[in-house]
C-alpha cells in the first residue's frame, strides 16, 4: 500500500508541477499578446499620422511651388514649347 501511496504523490507533485508550468507559461503569452496589440495599435496611429502627411504633401498648390521653387520649372507656354514633326508623315 505505501508504494501505491508513494506513486499518487509523485503523480500529485508532478501534476501540480505541470500546472504552475502552464499556468507561467499563459500569464507570459497573454502579457506578448497586449504588448503585439497595442504596438499594433502604434503602428495604426503612426500609419493615419503618415496619410493625413502624405496628403498634405501632395497639395496641387504644394506640389507646384515645389516645381517652380527647387526644380525651377514653369509652365508650358506657346512661345517655349517646340513641336516636333517627322518628315514623310501623312496627316
């Protein structure tokens, strides 16, 4: 009878020592879930920070005084524009 007793205790001590095992192991992987969301969530609010940017970047009114200010361009005007023909063409 005190093997049978000595075997349910091990099986007791090992059971429990499984459970502390599981339960760590679910406390440290609910703790790595709420860090991925909420770097999930600062990832969402640097991506809507980085559109409502990327939007006012692209202004027709930006995006004109850029061309004009750094790359010196201006508008296409009749008296700069030059027309290219190819000879033999048919019209």
């Amino acid at each position: 009878m005190t093997r049978l007793n000595l075997v349910l205790l091990l099986a007791v001590l090992a059971s429990a020592l499984y459970l502390v095992r599981v339960q760590y192991e679910s406390r440290r992987l609910y703790v790595e879930v709420e860090r991925a969301e909420a770097e999930m969530r600062r990832l969402l609010v640097e991506n809507e920070r980085l559109q409502v940017e990327r939007r006012a970047q692209a202004t027709p009114a930006r995006v004109e005084r850029v061309a004009r200010e750094q790359l010196q361009m201006r508008a296409a005007t009749p008296a700069i524009t030059q027309y290219v023909t190819l000879k033999g063409a048919s019209k």
